[in-house]
C-alpha cells in the first residue's frame, strides 16, 4: 500500500474542506453570488484596461473555487437556469 505525503493529506483535506462549504444549501447560494458578481456569468471586458485586470483577477479566484469543486462553470450555469424555470 502506498503512503500518502503530509502534502498530499493537506491537499486532500483542503478539497474536503471546499466541499462541505459549498456542497450545503448556503454554500451553494454563496457560490451562486460569487459567480454573479465576480464574471463568471459574464464578460470581464471593460474599456479601462486597470478595471480588465481587476474584473479577470476577480474571476480568477471563482475559477479556482470552481476547480477545486471539480464544477463546470457551464454546467453550473446550466443548473441554475434550470432551477429558475422550475421555481417560476
């Protein structure tokens, strides 16, 4: 049986960690949010090139919250949009 690295033991339960926020109710509802307003949903295009940086630094740690939930942004999205029609 292989051993499993201190690294790899603190990487694991920092995925782990990860999941139990935002695989509850709430975490999701936060997650939903940060998506909305940190240019997951859209362009981070702007015309000031200082406010383009700040707009994709943003969307950069969504993107990593998203990759350490192993999530799909599109899939995601798709989801959500499902879950709206179903509520209306």
């Amino acid at each position: 049986m292989a051993r499993v690295s201190a690294g790899a033991k603190k990487q694991i339960k920092k995925i782990t960690d990860y999941q139990s926020v935002f695989n509850s109710l709430e975490g999701k509802a936060v997650l939903i949010d940060l998506m909305d307003a940190h240019h997951i949903l859209r362009p981070t295009y702007t015309k000031d090139v200082n406010d383009a940086l700040v707009n994709e630094g943003e969307r950069r740690v969504v993107l990593r919250i998203l990759g350490l939930l192993k999530i799909n942004p599109n899939t995601l999205l798709e989801r959500i949009e499902e879950n709206e029609k179903q509520m209306e």
